[in-house]
C-alpha cells in the first residue's frame, strides 16, 4: 500500500524504517481506535489516524488468546461523501491479510464493483455482532497515482436531463432482465446494436473523447483498480497535517456514480477546475453500513 502514500501527502515515505516509525506513532496515538472478537483463538484491532480531512492511515492488528499482538498490515484511506444503497452486497475475505473485499452489481456502470472495504471492524460487527444485521450501503472513494485534466463536452439542461432519463430507464430494464424479462432482454441487446453502430460511425471523424464522454473499468489484473473518465463536481486543496503537503481532493461523477478520491498534485497533469474531466487510474475504497 506504501505506493498510494504518495495521495495523501507521504511522497517520501518510501523506507521500511520510516514506514514503521509511522505505524508506531499511529498506534501510539489514534484517532481512533476499534476492535472486534474473531473467535475465542483471535482478536482483530484497527487504529485509525486522520492527516487531514477524511484522510488518513489505518494499522490492522491480530491478537491471540495468549496477549500476544502481530500488526497484520497498513493502509492509507480517504472517506466519500455519498451513500449508494445496495441490497445484494457480497464480501470475500482476504487470503494474505486480515481484511474485506466488497462486491456489488452497479447498473450505472454494467460491471461488478470491487473494492477495498475501509471499516473491516465496523463490518465485523454489523455482520457477527449482536444484532446480525445486513450491510446494504457504501460509500465509495479511492485513491489515484496517475491521472489527467481533459475539457468537457458541452451539454446543455435539456441534453443532461434527457440523459438522466434514459439511465434511469436502462437501470429499470437491467432489473428486469436479470428478473428474466424476456423483452427487456431483447430491447437492451437491440441497444447495445445501436451504440455499436453509432460509435463506429462518429468515430471515423470526432475524437474519442468527444463521443465518450465518462466510463469506468477495470484495469490491470487487481480486481480493486479501475481506469475512469468523468465529470470534475468539486475540487478541495487539502493539507498533510504530518508533511505539510499538499495534494487535491476530487469529486468525480463517473457514469451517474459520484466518487471522492485523492491524488498528488505532481501526479495529475493539468489544472482541475469544476466542470472538466477527471480521466487516470483509481484505487477503488469504500466504506460499509447498513441502513
């Protein structure tokens, strides 16, 4: 994880000495501190330190029934801002470390998501706790090593509203389908024909940006990273309160989904102004709750 140190203001933190040096003063002094039983054999801790606004590092810790304590592994995190409900959440445990991977099925964007859930104990507790509830919400956001500004195609309220309907409609008609609705099958499939030859056609004279104007996929054989194009809706400057650095806090809308991410300013070629495209490689995070 020591890669995505950089995002939050870390550029220098490339030592194992120094890396540990971080990891002890963020368990000397949390911002937060959180823990849940396993089994009677283990116990998993998190310690929590914000650098800056919803941004931070987290240290996961394992300990046995004999008090004996091993730090597991560490990871910078940003919190987002926007709730998506979903009631079809999946989650797989990770085999080289103690910690969640999250699955769902976004409509929006027609593939799996899968990202790294940043509250593992608040997950613990919601799924073997007491009440057993079911998580059914996330909040996503991430964290970006390369990226570039690109202009925006322009749009007027008429086309953006227009375009708002006919997500909502596809979404419908995705439901149905996986429903077994044959004819909406059918009409989706008829779609995708259409797009496919309405591309091919622009693309013989328009830039490819131009006729794409967001999308979001993955990209390299992580299962948590993804390319993304999309929308810029607001852009903070944020300080490391350790480093003093600063770096940008992004909010993209990527294919109606908004995501909050990191980047380092060195890292994003361009000026980011509210209005342009985001366009790089993002890290997907995100935080589970049930509502």
């Amino acid at each position: 994880m020591r890669e995505y140190l950089k995002a939050i203001g870390f550029s220098d933190w490339n030592s194992r000495k120094k890396i540990d040096e971080l990891i002890n003063e963020i368990k000397k002094n949390p911002s937060r501190k959180n823990w849940f039983q396993i089994d009677e054999e283990e116990a998993i801790f998190i310690y929590e330190k914000d650098f800056a606004e919803a941004v931070g590092i987290a240290v996961i810790e394992v300990m046995d029934r004999d008090g004996y304590r091993v730090t597991d592994h560490f990871y910078p995190y940003v919190r987002g801002a926007n709730y998506l409900y979903h009631e079809d959440l999946e989650f797989e445990h990770y085999t080289d470390k103690e910690g969640y991977a999250g699955i769902c099925d976004e409509n929006n964007i027609g593939i799996p998501l899968i990202f790294h859930v940043n509250n593992p104990v608040d997950y613990l507790k919601i799924v073997y706790g007491k009440f057993h509830d079911k998580v059914n919400s996330i909040t996503l956001s991430g964290m970006s090593k390369k990226g570039m500004i690109i202009l925006p195609v322009e749009k007027d309220e008429f086309q953006e509203r227009e375009e708002r309907k006919g997500n909502e409609l596809r979404n419908e008609m995705i439901d149905a389908a996986k429903a077994g609705d044959i004819e909406a099958m059918e009409q989706l499939t008829l779609e995708d024909m259409d797009t496919y030859t309405a591309v091919s056609s622009r693309s013989k004279k328009e830039d490819l940006f131009t006729i794409v104007t967001s999308y979001f996929m993955p990209h390299s054989v992580e299962c948590d990273k993804y390319s993304v194009l999309g929308k810029i809706i607001n852009v903070m400057e944020m300080q490391n309160s350790r480093t003093k650095e600063i770096f940008y806090y992004l909010s993209v809308e990527c294919n109606s989904i908004q995501i909050e991410f990191t980047i380092a300013k060195d890292d994003l070629m361009g000026e980011p102004k509210v209005g342009r495209r985001f366009k790089g490689i993002l890290w997907l995070q995100g935080e589970v709750d049930c509502l």
